[in-house]
C-alpha cells in the first residue's frame, strides 16, 4: 500500500512547496495577523523544482524554517487555496498552478475528498470528540466584476462561502474575515488579517480544523521528569508522555512510530538516527513511511506540545517557480474576471495543542488578490522510540495516503 506513496500524496503535498517565511516564521504567540496585498520582500533563492513534488515540498520546507525552534504548516489547507485560484486562471498560469497540485482540476478531488471527510471522519468516536472540518470562501469586491460561472465552481466543487462586500470599508472586511477564520478554527486562529490594502479585489481563504483523541491516553504524569537535549547540547527538564503500541518505521536516516486517533488519522513521531541538525529531506519521509511494519512492541515516548506558526508564502511560490501569480502582466485569471487579476500575497497560519488526551490542530490559508477594475502472538523485538531531542512529525491520512500536517520541533 505504501508503496504507492509518493504518487498517492501529490495532490496533497505538493504545496508544501509553497510554504515560506522570513523572519516572522515559527513559533508565534502574537496577535497579530497580515495586511492583505502586502508581499515580504526579501526574496528566497530559486528553489530546484523536480518531478518529484513531495521532495520539492520538503525541499522548500527546510529551506525557509531551518533556523526555527518549533513550525508547522498545513498542505492539505494550502492545496485547497490554491485550488480555488487555479479554479480561475487560464494559460500558462493554469499550467503552473496544475503542475504544483499535481493536476489539472484540482476542484474534482477537493468535492470528492470533501465529501469524503464530512461522512468519515467527522464525529467518530464520541458526541464533540472529533473533528476534521474544511471550510472555504472567496471574498468579492462588490464593485469588481467576478465571473458568475467562477463563483459557481467553486461554491460547488469546494463547498465555498461566496461574500461580496465594499472593499472600500476596510474595518468592515478586516473584521468579517476574522470572525469567519476564528469560527470555523474553532477560535484557535482568532485573527487572519490587520488591515485591507489598497487595491485588494478579491481574498480567498481556506480554513482547517483537526481535533481528535488517541485511541487510547498516553501516560503523563507531570511529577516524573525526563530530559529533552536541545539543538545545542543543553538538557530542559521536562515531562514526555509514554506509550506503546503501533507501528514501527524505519529506514537508513531515521525511526518513527505511529499512534492512532479516533477519527482513523495517525500521529507518526519521527526521530533522526543522528544527533544535531537536521532537514526532513534528509529523513527521506516517503521511504519512512513505506517501511511500515507492526512486527514490533513500540514503546514511544514524547513531550507535550502548543505552539503558533505564521508563514508568508508569497515569496517561497515566487522561488518555486509560481512567480507569474503575482505579475500584474503575465497572471491570467480571466476564468474569474474579465479585468486584470493577479495575487499580491499568501499567508498561513496553524496551531498545534497536543497532550495525552487529543489532539487539536488548525490552519488557515489566505490568498490575496488585487485587481484594476490484528497482533501477533509470538515473541516480539520491542523497539524504543523516545522523542527527547529534536524531531519531526506527520498527521497522517492512512486510508487516503495523504499528509495533512507536518512539523518540526527542536525546543518544546
């Protein structure tokens, strides 16, 4: 099954890819959010694109957070956003979009998989104990021009909330677009934007909201201390959650274990064999995952962990090779109106809260636009994996082999 997992996950994770910050990226316990139609400007180094997308996501992953403490991005939150935009371009902008997505119309998976998610992965478990929620709109100025059939597409195959509204009332769109992100993440992301730029046209937004239990509670008990070793030799005293059970994975760079939610979705922990830094290209994830094996006892262990991400995006597409989204004379989007339209800045931000009991996790995508108008019983090896110095982590999908988070965290 795993076999198939670099072809399986394109959809979903070639835009990692697109996943970029600057200084502003990694942990972030502000309330601060962006101003739609503002780029970053320190431009990225050109990011090598190959026929391989998950290598190309994890590729631009490590270049852009190598130097943060903690960070986490959503692609399936990304892939979404940015389906809705290819929804509306045409050309060579159609083109590139397809070729990050990893196809031509993207909209034919998000209404499948959509669907999917609400009949399968909503409400197991237990009443309010599990949620796996997709939520998508497309804000309009009311004075430009929009396309009815664009509208239509994209309220149809990605269940999108169209708002049209007086861009000119900037309060007013800041504040509506923040109650909207804040309710569908549960409040975990209260605040997308600080203000509208002049010129904005058109902001479409995806939100994503994971929150399940374990199968079955890790232990932590608070008095019982454990050592973290930090990326620079130091040890932090702190508890880690145990617990044993679940997969085992393993290849030449890395181990990891699995621990399953509720809902079907899996936590996969993944520690690098070497001490020191280290990039998820490194770990070589595909193959990890495809050494999936239940032949062991696994006993993990890990700390608890909370903490923000903010990641600009608008500079990392640009280095990938999706520039011409953001050219006012090369972007084609005239599937979503006949005047001019071009992309002026994407942002993400996530949260991630994990104990022993569940796990919640939320991401929201904004792209801003503007315009001009069975175990066995036999005697089994355990294996150890203890998470007590820096590593790596994936929300998995098994059913639909598919990543929905991935992280990275070096001082819990």
């Amino acid at each position: 099954m795993k076999k198939s997992i670099i072809a399986a996950v394109t959809a979903a994770l070639s835009l990692l890819s697109l996943t970029a910050c600057s200084t502003d990226c990694g942990e972030n316990t502000g309330s601060g959010g962006m101003v739609a139609g503002i780029r970053e400007r320190n431009m990225l180094s050109p990011i090598e694109v190959t026929e391989d997308n998950v290598l190309n996501s994890v590729r631009l992953f490590d270049a852009v957070c190598a130097d943060k403490a903690n960070s986490m991005f959503s692609p399936l939150s990304l892939n979404m956003a940015l389906g809705m935009l290819a929804e509306g371009a045409e050309g060579s902008t159609k083109e590139v979009l397809g070729k990050y997505l990893g196809t031509d119309d993207y909209g034919a998976f998000s209404e499948s998989y959509m669907k999917l998610a609400k009949e399968n992965y909503n409400g197991k478990g237990g009443k309010d104990e599990n949620y796996f929620e997709i939520a998508n709109s497309f804000w309009g100025d009311d004075a430009f021009p929009f396309k009815r059939d664009y509208t239509d597409a994209v309220k149809q195959k990605f269940g999108a909330e169209i708002r049209n509204m007086d861009f000119g009332d900037k309060s007013r769109v800041v504040g509506e677009v923040n109650r909207w992100v804040s309710d569908k993440t549960h409040k975990m992301i209260p605040r997308m934007l600080n203000d509208v730029a002049d010129g904005t046209a058109a902001i479409l937004v995806n939100t994503f909201y994971f929150e399940s239990a374990w199968t079955e509670d890790w232990d932590y008990d608070a008095d019982r201390k454990d050592e973290f070793t930090l990326p620079d030799g130091s040890v932090k005293e702190l508890a880690l959650m145990r617990n044993s059970g679940g997969a085992y994975f393993e290849n030449d760079k890395a181990t990891a274990f699995s621990s399953r939610y509720k809902s079907g979705l899996e936590f996969i922990g993944i520690l690098p064999k070497e001490t020191g830094e280290f990039t998820l290209e490194g770990l070589d994830i595909p193959s990890l995952l495809e050494s999936e094996t239940y032949d062991y006892d696994v006993y993990a262990r890990m700390p608890k962990l909370t903490f923000d991400t903010e990641l600009p995006l608008a500079n990392a597409l640009s280095a990938a090779g999706l520039s011409e989204i953001f050219d006012s004379g090369k972007a084609d989007f005239s599937g979503m109106s006949d005047e001019e339209l071009w992309v002026s800045d994407v942002l993400q931000k996530t949260r991630l809260e994990l104990d022993e009991h569940k796990t919640k996790a939320a991401a929201a995508t904004g792209i801003m636009m503007n315009g001009s108008a069975a175990p066995s019983e036999e005697l089994r090896i355990r294996k150890e994996v203890f998470l007590d110095r820096p590593f790596a982590f994936v929300i998995y999908d098994p059913a639909q082999e598919l990543i929905v988070f991935m992280g990275k965290v070096t001082e819990p």
